[in-house]
C-alpha cells in the first residue's frame, strides 16, 4: 500500500477547491485523512459554518471504518437504521451521507478517504471526486 | 463581523422574557451565544424543569454548527434522520426542533444564535424571534 | 428550603459585573446555578475568552456537587488529588479553584451556587461573594 | 475584529512547514483554528504518528479556551495541576505544553491560534510562531 503522503493530499484539497468554486457551491470544508484515518490536510472556505469540520471529517471517517464510501453508508442507514446507529455508537464519528469518498491507489488498496460538507451531499461528493482524480488516485463514493 | 456584545445579549433575553410573559407562555429558558457558541447571556425562568437551560442551549449550538436555524435542521432530521443522528455524534449539542434561531448583523453574517425551551416549539421560536427583532438585528429560524 | 428565583440570579449577576467593574478586574464570566445545578443565569463580558463560561460553570458545579466552596475543593486537590481525580471522573463538570461559592438562605440552607471565572482565582471569588451579598443572602466560599 | 481566512492559514501552514524544514524539525503536524476553535487548515507531514493532529489541536484550542498561549498554560498545570485537569474536564481538548500559539490582529484582538506538535516543545512553538509572523500577524505563545 501506497502512504498518501501530504503533497497529495493538498494536490487534493486544492482540486476540490478549484471545482467548487467554477461549479460555484456554498463554500466547504474539506477534510484529506490517510489509512489510518489521520488527518493529513484540510481546509475550510470563508463563511463555513461552526462544525463543517466535524461533519467532514465524520463522512470520510465512517468511509474508513467499513471500507466504502459514505453514500452507501447512506443508504445502508435507510435500510438498517439500527446497524447505523450501533456502529456510531462504537465507531464514534461517522456522518452516513454521500461526501466522504475512498481513495483507492492503482492497485485498488485503500490508502485514505476526503470528506467534504457545505453544500447539498451530491456536490460535496463531486468535490470530493474531482480532488481525488485530479490526484491520479481512484475515488469509490 | 459585529461582535454580539453583552449589552445586546441583555436586551434579546429581556424582550424575550417580555415577550413571553405577555402571551402566557410557560416558564422558558432562553439562552443566547456568540458566532463562537459561546455563552453570553441566559436566564431561565422560575418553574422551569432541570435540563431546559441544556435543551434551549442545543437548539442555538444546532443552528450554529450549521448555519442554519434549528427548525430546518428538524425537517432535515425528519426526511433524513440517519444525518441528524450522525451529525449529532461528531458535533455534540444539538437538539433539531423549532427554537433555535440564527442571529445576522445588517450585512447577513452570523454573529450569533439565541435558543429558547420551554413551551411548544413555535412558541419557543417565537421568543427567540421577538428578542432578537428587538435588538435591530435579523433572525432567521 | 427558598427557590433561588431568577430575579434574585440576575441581582447576583448585575452586581457581581459591578463589583468587578469598580474593581477593573479582567472581563468575567459568571454563572448561577440553583440546588439542582441548573443555570438560571449568565453573562459573560465582552473580551472573555472562548470557554470562561464552562470554566465559570465547572466552579459552581463542583461547589453544588459536594456542598463546599470550589476553593476548599482545591484545598483538597492539593492534599488528596486522588479524590480529585477520581471525583471529577464520577461527578463530571468540576473546577477545584477558588471562584465557586456556595449561596444560603438564612436558614443555611444550599439554594445554589455561583461561578466566576476570568481574572486571578481570588478575584473572581470576590466578585461572587459581592454578587451574592447584594442579593441578601449568605456566600461560602 | 478581522476574520482569520483561509488564505491567511495557508499562508501560516506554508510558512511554518517551511521554517521546520529549513531547521531540520522531525515531521510536524500544523494547525490553524479561527476564533471560535474551527479548523480553518491543517497539514502532516509525511512520517507523523497517529495523534499529530489531535495533539497540536489540542495545543490551540487549549490556548483559545483560555486566551493565552500554551506554554503559559503549561506553567499553571506545573503550578497548579488540578486547575488544569479540572479545565481539561469541562473545557475537553487541551494540551498545557508550548506550540500552541494565539494570533491577534493589529489591534490585539484574538483571531484564532495555531498548534504545532512533533518535535520537541519549543521548536513546535517556533514553528508556530513563524508561521503567523510570515502572515503580518501578532503571536503570542
């Protein structure tokens, strides 16, 4: 496994960025952790909110803990509302909606995920995309 | 952005309280925080029950973690309550019913909220409302 | 045993910023508390810090918890921090310095508690003692 | 009170990373909080332990929730060791040891707080310290 080093992540940060901003969202915090969900960079836009942060780094955490993307970790809350709110209860952060996005290295290994929150959850997750491949990294949302 | 000084603080939770008190509303706790969601001012009436002053003080912290008042954030919890839950667990404090309302200086920044409980949540919106109006800011619920 | 009425916390309020004013302390931030340790009011000064309130509160509610004064409390961390450590982990909220007095009714009965935090220990506890005096009531410190 | 915006934290993680390199510093993590404690910007670098980012939060936060700096913090937990694990209970992260270093305007005010952690105290603080320098900002550790 590859280590997803600083320099990408804020090659990273900085695509999400630049898409949110021709794409003209509300502005966003964005949160790059590694394999071991450490944060390895981050950024949050003028005018975020208080916890953007939190909800961030919580959509890219629960990424990590199952090993998929929190979209699905979405739709499995919908399905099973009590297996979410139990893995909350013992994984502790982990916001279940789409914006915290797996990055895959080319060998498909699992070497981090990006979370992002501010604007609605198909836009934080196209963010969240855009940085990962403009990284030359795969993203599993 | 305006500071929300003490002064101004003083005089949400008196109109508040007056306003209350001049619809017969049940005894409330009103509490009112900065943009940092700090408190600054608060004042709980006699007769209310133990944990209100919490309760009205989740409301506000809601409607600060995300920039927007807490009755949205209970339509949000009704369409979508495994976000709710989710977010409640990475941002702590946050109660997503009618009561905790966003408070915006002339140009529209946040510069603090006011939560109220005690009586139903319309009510407590109500109050929050009145206070904030008569401190010539804007509130948004 | 007397409530201790909102009115009555926002005398011990008032005067406390008075004493403290007169006095040039540094900005403060004050809590009262009832028996139960509920707040019945604050304020917090323009220029205190993020978490003066939590701090102010953690010094009554020690105060409440044990039913002494939080400067005897931190008499007793010094000889036993043991206690200390273990009784802030069972009791929760509890700040072993002087600033958490106790407030009687005349009967010496414990109606509550005030907390004061912002500027050296003694000083906040004298301007919780001020507050608490200009209330008509008895302060133990 | 001037805002603490993104630019001005990247300007601060560029600048702290960049004196840490130039003095051959172990891998650091670097943290930008704005005045109400959120994370504005954030980086590790490659090589860090799991808690980097967790510690140097920990260091700026403690030093917002008090408004001074961590080191100054780390002498009243020496001085007065039940203080600070009282503060630590009810304020919740804080890390009482130097690199956590406020940011204060032209005017004094508090802006926000940077926190360092890798190395050994004083070069976090250094580092910390270069970074809100670079940025025309006023430190104070």
């Amino acid at each position: 496994m590859m280590a997803l080093s600083l320099s990408t992540a804020q090659t990273i940060v900085a695509a999400a960025l630049a898409h949110a901003r021709k794409a003209n969202f509300n502005p966003l915090s964005i949160v790059v952790l590694d394999a071991r969900s450490a944060v390895v960079a981050a950024a949050s836009e003028d005018g975020t909110s208080l916890r953007r942060f939190e909800v961030a780094q919580g959509k890219a955490a629960g990424a990590l803990a199952f090993g998929i993307g929190s979209r699905k970790l979405g739709e499995m809350a919908v399905e099973r509302p009590h297996f979410l709110a139990g893995a909350a209860h013992v994984v502790g952060a982990l916001v279940p909606v789409a914006g915290g996005v797996l990055v895959k290295d080319k060998d498909g290994a699992v070497i981090g995920a990006v979370g992002v929150s501010g604007d609605v959850s198909d836009n934080d997750e196209a963010a969240a995309t855009a940085g990962i491949e403009a990284a030359g990294l795969t993203a599993e949302g």
